[in-house]
C-alpha cells in the first residue's frame, strides 16, 4: 500500500515537473517564443534602419528627391516630356 502511494506521488511529481506552469514543458515553449519574439526584433530594427536611411535621403538629398518623383510619380520638369 506505502508503495503505492509512493509510485503514484512519484508520477504526480514527474507530471508536474514537466507539464506544470513551471515545467520544463513550459520551460520549451517560453524559450521558442523568446526567440521568435528576438527575431522579430532584429527584423524590427533593420526596417528601422532601412527608414531612417530612406528619411535622411529625403530630408537631405534632392537628386533622390528629383528621381522618386520621376519614377514613382511620373513627373517632369517644365518643358521636359515623359
């Protein structure tokens, strides 16, 4: 009987230590999400980057200013055609 009882606290304390909310189960899962949630970040901070680049370019640089509105817009100077 004392047996029994100790193979079954036993279990009870394997199930709990690995799918309880502080399991090692939950341990894997936090872990996975953790670094999704870096890479997401990193992607994150390029795109940040990349736009700030592309701000400064369009704060500063007027020969980039001049070939966005040809190219995306379609626009031309006075007398000039398309």
């Amino acid at each position: 009987m004392i047996r029994a009882i100790l193979i079954i606290g036993a279990l009870m304390l394997l199930i709990i230590f690995f799918f309880g909310d502080h399991g090692l189960y939950q341990l894997y899962l936090l872990r996975s999400e953790r670094s999704d949630i870096q890479a997401a970040i990193t992607a994150l901070r390029e795109q940040k980057e990349t736009l700030e680049a592309e701000k400064n370019k369009l704060t500063t640089d007027s020969k980039y200013i001049e070939q966005l509105a040809r190219e995306r817009f379609r626009m031309a100077k006075k007398g000039e055609k398309v």
